[in-house]
C-alpha cells in the first residue's frame, strides 16, 4: 500500500476515534506515524499534535452543536492544564525516545484498566467542583505535555470518574481539554522540531477531520456504556503492543 493510502487510512481510523470516543486519537496516530509511516518517535509526537488539535476542533464544533459540552468544566481543565503541560514538553525534549514511548504505553494502559473496572455513570450529573476539576485539569495537561498526545485517554476517564459526567457529556468536554492542551504543548515542540513531512502530515489530518464526523455520528447511535468499553479495549490494546516493542 502506498505512503499516500496509509496516511488516508490511519487518518481516518484517528478521526473516527475522536469523534465518537473524544479521545484515543493521539494514542493511534503516535504508533501509526512509527510503525506504518516511518516517522521517528520525535517527529511522530509533533505531528499527532498538529493531526489532534485540527481534528479535536473540527470534533468539538460537531459535539457542541449537540449540547454535549460542559464548557465550565471544560475551561477550567484547559486553564489548569497549560502551565503544566509547556514546562513537561520542555522536560521531555531532553529524554530518550524509549522511555518517553515506555510512559506513554504504561499510563495509557492504566488508564483503559480503570475505565474497564468503572462503568459509565448513567444521567447522574454531579456538581462540578473547581478545585477538583483543576488539580485533575493540570495532571492531565502534565501528561499531554510530556508524552506529546492530546490526552483525551486520560480526560474521558477524569471526565467520567472524578467529576461524573455522562459518557457523551464527557465526550465533548474532552474535546475542548485536547484542543488548548495540544496547542499549548505544541507551542513548545515545533521550536526544536525537526521538519515534518506534510505529504504525509496533510492527508493523514484531512482525513482525520472528515471521520471526526462520521464518528460524531456513531457516538449518537451507540450507548454510553459500550462508547466506554470499546475506547478501554482500543487503548489497552494499543498500550500493550507498544510496551512489548519498548521491550524489545
């Protein structure tokens, strides 16, 4: 398959993802980037920033127009989470690729394991509390920072966990973390980044944005619940084979 089919494809699983999970997308573009476009690990995490933010704006409009974005919550995760996450890409510029991979692989898998032991809440809505939302907001943008993801893996869990949003609901405001988070982050990396490939870079976010929608559509179609478990399966999945390639 050619270089311009394989951009179009993983885009378009990546944007799907996004859509329909508000997160997820950066954990399969990183390895898809590696392993089937062969972008160094450096090059791999500034491109998926770019890839996400495109696509986790394009998502959140789509999201939005459906009411299902708690913008409250969502800015104070976002305000919380871009301190953190300028000073952790500006740390993570200075170590190895491995390790940075091995992180990524391992809170990524932590992260599916919870959502799989914590079913989605159901309409319960509880109150938001600021200070809870902004500790949970800078951890997460900590972790977009250092792994160079958007880090929607981690705000759906928070989103439905700490702060009990419904799965939709969580969804959506997710979206709005991964958009500030990732262009804070990206802010930082572009500076020392090394020269993209847009022949690939392009196609890939292009059809990323265009399968947000489509996934935006089945998030509509499919129940909180089940959302959750394919997002866990995805990720773990995704987790384990990138840490046995750490291995290696």
């Amino acid at each position: 398959m050619s270089t311009l089919l394989l951009a179009l494809a993983a885009g378009a699983v990546v944007g799907a993802a996004l859509g329909a999970l508000g997160g997820g997308g950066s954990v399969l573009a990183v390895p898809a980037l590696i392993y089937l476009l062969g972008f160094t690990p450096a090059a791999a995490t500034t491109a998926s920033l770019i890839i996400v933010t495109a696509t986790s704006a394009t998502s959140l409009y789509a999201h939005a127009t459906s009411g299902n974005v708690r913008w409250r919550t969502g800015a104070l995760f976002a305000a919380a989470g871009i301190p953190p996450a300028v000073a952790a890409a500006a740390l993570s510029a200075r170590l190895p690729g491995h390790l940075l991979t091995a992180a990524f692989a391992a809170v990524a898998g932590l992260a599916a394991l919870r959502m799989l032991k914590s079913p989605a809440p159901g309409n319960e809505i509880r109150p938001v509390r600021p200070v809870r939302a902004a500790g949970a907001g800078a951890g997460l943008g900590a972790v977009t920072g250092f792994l160079g993801v958007g880090g929607g893996f981690l705000a759906v869990p928070a989103l439905v966990g700490v702060l009990g949003l419904r799965m939709r609901v969580a969804v959506g405001t997710s979206l709005l973390v991964i958009t500030v988070n990732s262009l804070a982050a990206l802010t930082v990396r572009t500076g020392g980044a090394a020269p993209l490939d847009w022949a690939v870079v392009a196609p890939f976010t292009g059809a990323a944005v265009l399968a947000a929608w489509d996934g935006k559509r089945l998030a509509a179609s499919v129940e909180g619940p089940t959302l959750q478990r394919i997002f866990a399966v995805v990720l773990l999945s995704v987790a384990v084979l990138m840490l046995i390639d750490t291995l290696r």
